[in-house]
C-alpha cells in the first residue's frame, strides 16, 4: 500500500489507496547558496519527483519552514512563478531547519482520474474522489497584532470558519488542525501564551459537535479535532486546518487517546487553565483504508513530564507514546480492530527539537525507531518548558480482513 523512496534533497512516501495516489514530501535543498538558490532547488526537486510518478500527480497543501522570516516575501514570489494558478495551500512557519538550510517543504500532492480540484477561496482547495471532499485551509494569522494571544486567536479561528463557510464547509468538519505560536512558553500577564491560545480554543469550540456526521458509533469519549500547538521565531501565530466531508456510509471518524496518557481535555489547571481541546490523534476509516493523523506527541506520561533535561531519553519516550496510540491493540480497545499501524507506516513525521544542541541524538533515536520513514527536523519551542522534543505524524493502512 506504501513505498518509500529516497532522491537528493527529498524523502517521500507514495500511498496507493486505490483509485487515488498520494504522495508525501519531506524536502531540504542540498546547496547552501542564498535563499533564492536553495527555494529553486526544493521546487525543482518536488517538480522532478513528481513527475517521475506513474499517475500524474497536484500539490495541494504544503507548509514551508523558514531560517528567516524576512524570506518569506521572495518565496511567495517564487512559488508564485512556479505554480501559477495551481498554487497549493501554502502555510509559512518561521523554525529553522535543524541542518542549517534556509528553508524546508513538507509538500502533499494527490493523483487519480476521479480526483477534481476547486479553489473556493484564497488558500482554500477542496480536493474531491470517491465522494470524499478534502478542504485544505492554511496561511492563516491574526489580521492585528495589537491585541492579545486571546483576541489574536479568536481572530485566527474565525477567519479559519469564514473561509470554511465560503467553500461550504461547517466547521464541525474540521479534523485536524495546526496552531504555531510565537513564544509559546513565554508570559502574558500571568498566563503563559499558550495558556490564552488554550482559553480563546476552548471558548471558540464551545457547543461545537466535531465529527457528529461520521463520529464512529458507540463513541462516548470527547470529540475535538487532532492538533499541534508549536511555537515558532517571533510573536506571529500560524494556524491551517484539514475537513472532511462526504455523504458515504463506509467512512468513519475515530478519536484515538493513549491509555498511558491522560486526555489533554482533562488536563489539571496547572497546565493550563483552560485545558487544551484535541485528542491524541484521528483515525480515518474509510472502506478498507485508515489513517490516522497523530497530534504533536511529547515525552509526557499521564499528565507529566518525563526525562526531564534528557533529549535522548524524551525523544525515546515520544516515540513509545505514538506506537502505543496507533498500536493495534489500542485501535482494537477504541472499537476498530484490525485498524491498527506500526511505525513503519507513518509516511511522514515532523521531528521539533527545541536546542538545536540536541538535533544530532534526537535525528538518530527517530533514524533507529522510524527507519526510512520521512521526516523533517526543525527548530521549535515547544508548550512546556520542560519538554525538549515533539513529534506529529500520520499513518496509512489497509485494515485487517474480519476473520
């Protein structure tokens, strides 16, 4: 169902879900001339990768990650240049590459006769198959930045379900999101920033019934959409977000916690006032596929921290937390049997190291536990301060025959 592949400057997964074909992209250029140079060399690589495809294949959504924010103007430029009116969603992020590149791509691209496209709005695609309809929405950030994480991010939110509505979409759709903050762990008043980013979450979701069209029957567990809160250089936040819809009988949504996790929704007030709102991951069934979109994953243990100072040991336990959550036996426990994955079948993984000190142990613990899957390393703060690594991810399976 899965193969994954190695080229100069990329690392890419291409998943075979039948009629359709995707592909996951983890570039990084190899040259280290200006930042126009290494831009060029990275689209030239997903150009050529792609086309070396057996079904053509379209970028939909793809998030850049840049060493310098002042960069982001003569990318736009070039991106622009590149894919003209087939520009994909397109979400910046200030965090450095940890190998010292200017810039790196996490790119994902789709391919298959019955696949349309429409583009309802800026940074907005609905991709559509088989009766699915994918929204992609990204680029989003606080149009002031006068005020407060909290106004900030309720701005964000409602500008993220505005364009959703534009292209038909009800929020409650939404399946996963991407929150990226800057200063995450620093204060703001007497709350961390993540602490308001939380607190504008939990009163933008109020009342909200996520996954009521397709939540998996017998569910009982709270429903909130899979999500990473990351920091990033400067004050700005970044949010971007995935929906689903379709009228099929055969498509299911299902919420995934780790049992030696406790749910971050039940959170003690001491790590944020107002817990934060997602689940540890989402799990798609669709026919006789599954994927299951892991949320950013850290070396927590119930509720605390572990290996406190320790990069290697908290990268280990990160990666024991996402083989317990995507584990068969934890999928057969949430009432999908035979839905379960191994490491090996995530296509792809972002790696967020917060000293860059600890790249080197942190790249080979994932290079030993991952093995070839596709991963990007990049500078980030993460929600505590404590914590030294996060890790998100999504897998792809063929679920198991019922015997």
């Amino acid at each position: 169902m899965m193969k994954v592949c190695r080229a100069d400057g990329a690392a890419y997964s291409v998943i075979n879900l039948g009629r359709v074909t995707r592909v996951a992209l983890m570039v990084t250029p190899q040259g280290r001339g200006d930042f126009r140079l290494q831009a060029e060399e990275s689209l030239r690589t997903i150009h050529d990768t792609l086309a070396q495809q057996p079904v053509p294949q379209t970028v939909t959504f793809q998030t850049v990650f840049l060493k310098d924010a002042n960069d982001q103007a003569v990318c736009d430029e070039i991106l622009a240049a590149h894919y003209g009116a087939q520009l994909p969603v397109t979400t910046y992020l200030y965090q450095p590459p940890c190998d010292g590149a200017a810039l790196a791509i996490e790119a994902w691209a789709i391919g298959g006769d019955s696949v349309r496209f429409e583009r309802p709005d800026p940074n907005v695609l609905q991709v559509t198959y088989d009766d699915l309809t994918w929204t992609y929405c990204g680029g989003i950030n606080p149009r002031n930045l006068t005020g407060g994480v909290y106004a900030q991010s309720l701005d964000a939110f409602e500008q993220m379900k505005s364009r959703l509505a534009r292209a038909g979409v009800a929020f409650d759709h939404v399946m996963r999101t991407w929150l990226v903050l800057g200063g995450i762990t620093e204060l703001e008043g007497k709350l961390e920033r993540y602490m308001e980013l939380n607190r504008a979450r939990t009163d933008f979701y109020q009342d909200m019934q996520f996954g009521s069209h397709h939540v998996m029957p017998g569910v009982k567990k709270n429903v909130y959409p899979a999500s990473t809160g990351i920091g990033m250089n400067g004050l700005n936040l970044a949010v971007s977000c995935m929906a689903l819809d379709t009228p099929r009988k055969d498509v299911f949504l299902l919420p995934l916690e780790n049992p030696q996790q406790t749910p971050v929704y039940y959170y003690e007030a001491c790590y944020s006032p107002k817990s934060p709102k997602f689940v540890r991951a989402m799990a798609g069934l669709i026919g006789d596929y599954v994927t299951i979109w892991v949320s950013g994953t850290a070396s927590i243990v119930q509720s605390k921290t572990l290996h406190v100072g320790d990069a290697r040991k908290q990268t280990e336990q990160t990666i024991d937390n996402i083989e317990c959550l995507i584990a068969p036996d934890n999928l057969a426990q949430h009432g999908a049997p035979g839905a379960g994955a191994k490491l090996s079948d995530l296509a792809k993984v972002r790696v967020y190291v917060k000293r860059p000190e600890d790249y080197a142990v942190c790249r080979e613990v994932c290079e030993r536990r991952f093995g070839n899957v596709p991963a990007v390393y990049i500078i980030a703060d993460v929600c505590r301060s404590d914590l030294l690594v996060e890790i998100e991810g999504v897998a792809f399976v063929k679920r198991a025959s019922k015997s």
